[in-house]
C-alpha cells in the first residue's frame, strides 16, 4: 500500500461566478499551484470542498480533474463519506476506479452510530475496496467521537490505516499511538504543530490552501529536520492565516482570501455565504503583511 506523510491541503473547490458548475480551468490551476508551491498530498470533496453541495455529476469531474492534473506528483485521497453505509462503499469504489490513492471517511453524521455500527460501516468499506482509509474524525460536524479506544478498534480493519485527527485534544495523537502502534498513522486536522511533536505523520490542513508551501515547510521542519526553533518561528508566522480559516468561516474565508491571491474560485454554494465586507477586509490586511495578494501567477 501507498504511505501517506506530510502536509495534505484539504482542497477547497471552484466554482463559476454564478455558482452553477464546477470551475474546471480554476481547479486544474489550483492543483498544479498546490504542487509547484511543495505539497505533500490533496484531498478533494472533504470539509472544505463543500461536498455535501454537489451533485453526483459534479463529484466525479472533480475527482478526474484533480486526479489526472496531479498525475501521480503527489497522492491523491478523496473524501466519501456518507450517512447510508452503501452510499459510502459506492463512493470509495468509484474513487478506487478512478485512480484515488485512498480515500478519506468521516463518520455518518445523522445516526449518530454505536461503536458496533461504526465498526460494522467501515468494514463493510475496507471489504469493498483495496486502497487505504483515512478515518475522519471531526465530531463538531459529525456528531460522532472516534476516541482512541474505538481508532484501535477500527484499526484492527486491514485498510483503516490512517486518521485525520480534527479535536482540540492533542493528547489523542500520543494515545492513538499507543494504542494502535504502526496499525495508525496520526495525521492531525486541526493542530498541526501540536501533533507533529507527539508523534503525528501529517497534517490535513485547511490553512495549506492558501499558504502550501509554508504549510509544507513547518511538517519537514518538524518531522525531518527536528528543528524546534525555525518551526516556531514559522508557526508563529503562519497563526493568523490558520486563526482566519478555523471556525464556521474556514470555506468562506479560503475562497475569498484565493481570489484576492490572484485566483478566483467563486463563493461558497447556499446556505453558506462569503464573508461580510468587514472580515474580508481584515482578511486582505493579513494577506497584504504576508506578501500574498496577487501571489498566484
């Protein structure tokens, strides 16, 4: 199987002025940028690729985009999570078909599932496909909490393989590993610094969409380089752009901040909105002190 490290961008995903169609020309740009600038990974259609506001059609033409520009450069992991277990192993099938190096699941997040059940859906994914999973676990948006004890469970699946770890509870990243040992690579989802520290092999970042190189950069300070003073000094540089996409704005806020980078990618689709005139403003000023306003050629 493939090994996944690093820092992974958590694609956002364009869309048209109008909002109506997937901005083909706008992705292609966004991913080939993503990689120039150093990225480790991609992963489209999580959180911040909005895919819950997408249809079937336009799912797949952002999975071929992303996964015929990336060209095998760096791994691709699509995001299927879905409520009706067989409409997860569906997706992470058609992922599988379609070149995805793995795929990424968060957990049903209406159903609030047993710890039986939630063994039972992920099986039942692991069973269908032969590529590797990334647990999600976000029990803000989810409602579900994979805790340490259930990850070690799920890791006992011969594929579950990976976690995005996305609490504000870095000790979790020191007792997944404990507890699963190498059955669990840790990749943190919020706290990136934090967990490189404890043991975390990577990063699916949200912030990586408007700053991959730097977000890229603080992993191999970290985890190859072991150099605690320049990771700092980046981390601390990096806080702002980090602080402004957490929070309920994370897809408002990447969306604008790339089109004031020089790359449009549209709003986000209903019922979310762009960010009120002020914060954009705001925004822009932090951009402006890192060099980044009109960045992207």
């Amino acid at each position: 199987m493939t090994s996944f490290r690093g820092t992974y961008t958590v694609l956002i995903t364009p869309f048209t002025a109008d909002g109506l169609h997937v901005d083909v020309p706008a992705l292609k740009r966004l991913v080939n940028w993503q990689i120039e600038q150093g990225i480790h990974g991609l992963i489209p259609l999580g959180s911040t690729g909005e895919f819950l506001s997408m249809t079937p059609d336009e799912r797949q033409l952002v999975i071929e985009t992303c996964i015929q520009t990336a060209n095998k450069r760096v791994p691709v992991l699509i995001g299927t999570g879905a409520e009706w277990t067989d409409d997860c192993v569906r997706l992470s099938k058609e992922a599988q078909s379609m070149g995805a190096d793995g795929v990424m699941i968060i957990p049903p997040y209406y159903s609030c599932p047993t710890e039986d059940e939630l063994f039972t859906h992920y099986r039942k994914v692991g069973e269908a496909i032969d590529i590797p999973i990334m647990l999600y676990n976000n029990p803000a948006t989810a409602n579900v909490d994979l805790t340490p004890s259930i990850v070690a469970r799920l890791s006992q699946i011969d594929n579950c393989s990976y976690i995005k770890e996305s609490t504000l509870e870095v000790t979790r990243v020191r007792d997944i590993i404990d507890l699963c040992g190498d059955r669990m690579t840790v990749f943190a989802g919020i706290l990136g610094y934090e967990s490189f520290w404890l043991g975390a092999q990577g990063w699916v970042a949200v912030c990586s969409n408007l700053i991959p190189a730097m977000s890229a950069q603080l992993f191999e300070l970290v985890a190859d380089q072991k150099d605690m003073d320049k990771a700092l000094a980046l981390y601390k540089k990096m806080l702002p752009i980090v602080r402004w996409v957490g929070g309920h704005r994370y897809v408002a806020a990447s969306k604008d901040a790339l089109g004031m980078m020089g790359l449009p990618v549209g709003t986000p689709r209903p019922p979310r909105l762009p960010l009120p005139a002020a914060d954009a403003a705001e925004l822009r000023h932090e951009l402006n002190k890192l060099g980044l306003l009109n960045s992207i050629a």
